[in-house]
C-alpha cells in the first residue's frame, strides 16, 4: 500500500475506535452539567446515571448502547423539563 492509503486506513481506524469514546464522554459531560433539580423533577438520579455511564464506557459496546440510551432517552426528558415542560 502506498502512503496516502495507509494514512486514510489509520484515519479511518482512529475515527472509528475513538467514537464510542466520544459519545460517552459526551453523555457524562452532559449528565454532569444538569442541576438536580431537573433530574429530581424528570424522575431520575443524576448519580446513578452518571456512575452507569462511566462503568459502562470501560467497555466500548457498554459505554455505546448506555450513552446512546442517556442521549436518545433520557436527555429528552431532562431538557424537557429543563425547559419547563412538566410531563
């Protein structure tokens, strides 16, 4: 293989392993930075959530299927009541 191909190859490689890394440092980050009042309110523990995120990122598929379930589920939730739209 030639140069540029064996660099496209790594890139491609990094973006790939370093994704679900990004999604759940995303999902903790996000987790972290809500007040408890709005975990309180939306009928979750801040806590609990942001401690199944990080174990679960010790595995690349855990950390996946859990920030994913945080950022398509629960954070809708959160934001919506953030925002003041009590379910």
């Amino acid at each position: 293989m030639g140069l540029i191909s064996d660099l496209v190859l790594t890139i491609g490689v990094v973006a790939v392993v370093s994704l679900p890394l990004a999604l759940s440092v995303m999902a903790l980050l996000d987790a972290a930075r809500r007040p408890a009042w709005v975990w309180a309110l939306a009928g979750r523990r801040q806590v609990v959530w942001m401690a199944v995120i990080l174990f679960a990122t010790l595995t690349v598929v855990g950390g996946l299927i859990v920030a994913s379930i945080y950022l398509l589920r629960i954070r809708p939730q959160l934001v919506a009541v953030e925002s003041g739209r009590l379910e």
